[in-house]
C-alpha cells in the first residue's frame, strides 16, 4: 500500500454500481468517505451509472465538484447491469485494495475495519453477512432458501453471497469473469479460483428493512443463475463427465426404446410401419443430446471468452480537471481503448 502511495496512486478503490436503484448516494459517500479517513486509508470513489439510472449523474457531478476526495462517474451507454458495472469499476480500479457497496444503504460504514483486518491477516476477498439480520420475516425467509440452495450445489457455507459490501485485493476482481447475474455469486466463484474467502458480520442498516417482493421471473432467472454457477464450479475444467454421463443415459434410453420395439418385431411380429416408437427413439437420443449440449457448449465458451467479449459500451467517463500552477487542465481526454473513445469533461 506505500508503495501505491508513492506513485500517487489510492490505497482503496471505493466502487459503487448504480444499476437497479438508488438511495442517498451522497450521504453513502460522505459515510464511508469519513469512516475510510479514520482508518487513515486514502482512496478513490467510482460510480459506476447504468443507463437507466443517468438521472443520477448530475448529483455525481456536483459532488465531484464540491469534494476533495477523488471521484470518478463512469457512464454505461445502455442497460447492461450490475455485473458490468462491476467490470467496467473494477478494470479502472487502482487501488490495491478494492471496496464494492450497492448504491443503497445496506450495511454499516464500521464494517471495513473489520475486513481490512481480514485482509492483513491473508484473506484475499472478505464479504460481509448481515447480521444481526433485522429486515423482515418474508426477507429473511427467502434468503435462508436462496443460500440453502447455494450451499448445497456450491458445497459452500456462504449465508449472505449477494450482500454488495465486500472487500478484496484488486487481483481478485481483475480475475473474475463477470457476467449476466454472476455478481451475486463473487465469493463462491473467488473461492473456486483458488482465493481465501472470508465471511464476516456486518451490522445491518436500518433503511434496508423493506420488504422486497419480486415476480415469478426473478425467482426463476435466480434459479438458472444456480444451475450455471452449479455446472462452471463443476464441469468447467471436466467437462467430459458430465456430458459422458448425459450421452450415456440418453443413449441408453434411447437404445432401450428402439430395442424394445426390434424385439416386437421379431418375437410378436408387430410392424413397425404404422409405429413411430423406432423414430422415437432415435430422435430422442439425437435431439436431447443436441439441445443440452450446445446449450452447455455455449455456457463453457462464454465463460473462457467473457474476458474477450464485452458486452456492455461505456458512454462516458468524467473526471475533476486537473489543475496545473493553478488553472484548469483544458481538453483532457481519455485515451480510447475497447470501450471505444471516452472524454472526461
């Protein structure tokens, strides 16, 4: 960390992902601002914006304007969400230790001290679990299922993996492959790339108390996110057994369909023309093998690729003008790299 201080760059980089709601980002940043200045831990503040939400930008900027801390507004220029966000911060991160918060209160500011702790003593990403947990009955109920089923297809004992405060060395985001609702399972992918993971209790605020209902939809989508984190953790670096054991089975079902009907013809002389259990048989060997493996197919290849493919455009990246013996750096551009050309004004 000195020596990131030396070259002028933070010790923590604070990321905010502003993607399905936002609450006080204001006061969110004059909290934890202050609670990191007590710890004695220079910093730099990056929002990331969804294009839902720009409506926010303009508070951004004049808190940009009004602080001397360093804060930077990344702009996504369309509707790609949270796990974007999370790359589009964490590949501008520079700091050596990187801090991730939702854009809404959830937990309180007093945690870091605790993670960094966790990190001094040789955890690589700490995640926070709210606890006591003091939301409501329905909140805690579908949390218990969700990490019920997290922890038995993850084999992980995780109780709280979508909490958005989490703390890690920068190399851990950097190695993440995010991308689609992989953001809510940061600590189980880390752990499973080898990381030290720590969870850590975290006092929840009280404005994070609101019952949250969601559509059949959202639950379902979950569910996927389940079965696809469930088959990466698995068979991503053996693939061949699971599909093996899918062909075999489906193979052999479907030689048992056929045979049944061979036999038929032979022992009972039932005809087969008038049948379609023969054609059956083979189209369900051939279809279900086909449906399931260019599906699973298509998981493996965009979870090598996610790092090559992006699928989310930064509009816009504005930072503070630099001042140089006094006046205002003039035409300051960012130098355009995948995301294409980004101007900071």
């Amino acid at each position: 960390m000195k020596r990131g201080r030396l070259r002028g760059e933070p010790e923590v980089s604070v990321i905010i992902p502003v993607v399905e709601r936002a609450g006080d980002l204001r006061q969110i940043f004059n909290e934890f601002a202050a609670e990191l200045d007590r710890l004695g831990k220079s910093a730099e503040h990056i929002f990331v914006v969804d294009d839902r939400l720009r409506e926010v930008v303009p508070l951004l900027r004049s808190l940009q304007e009004e602080s001397e801390r360093e804060i930077v507004i990344v702009v996504l220029g369309g509707r790609f969400g949270e796990s974007a966000a999370l790359t589009s911060g964490l590949e501008r991160a520079r700091g050596e230790v990187v801090v991730t918060l939702p854009s809404y209160f959830q937990v309180e500011p007093r945690g870091l001290e605790a993670a960094f702790k966790e990190l001094e003593s040789g955890a690589d990403l700490v995640v926070g679990q709210r606890f006591p947990r003091i939301d409501s009955f329905f909140n805690r109920i579908q949390t218990r299922l969700f990490h019920w089923f997290v922890r038995r297809l993850t084999s992980t004992s995780f109780h709280d993996v979508s909490c958005g405060f989490k703390v890690m060395r920068r190399q851990v985001g950097r190695e993440l492959n995010l991308y689609g609702g992989l953001h809510r399972f940061i600590p189980v992918l880390a752990l499973h790339r080898g990381f030290t993971v720590r969870e850590i209790p975290v006092a929840q605020r009280t404005e994070d108390r609101r019952t949250r209902y969601y559509g059949a939809g959202v639950y379902f989508g979950r569910l996927l996110d389940l079965l696809n984190i469930f088959f990466l953790m698995k068979f991503t670096r053996t693939p061949l057994r699971f599909f093996g054991l899918l062909g075999a089975g489906l193979f052999g079902l479907g030689f048992l369909v056929s045979l049944v009907a061979v036999l038929e013809k032979f022992m009972f002389q039932v005809g087969l023309s008038d049948r379609a259990i023969l054609l059956l048989g083979v189209l369900m060997m051939v279809l279900g093998v086909q449906t399931l493996s260019l599906g699973l197919i298509g998981e493996i290849i965009i979870w090598t690729h996610a790092r090559n493919v992006r699928e989310y455009r930064v509009a816009e990246v504005i930072r503070r003008p630099s001042r140089v013996g006094g006046f205002p750096e003039v035409g300051r551009r960012e130098s355009p790299g995948l995301d294409g050309a980004l101007q900071a004004s």
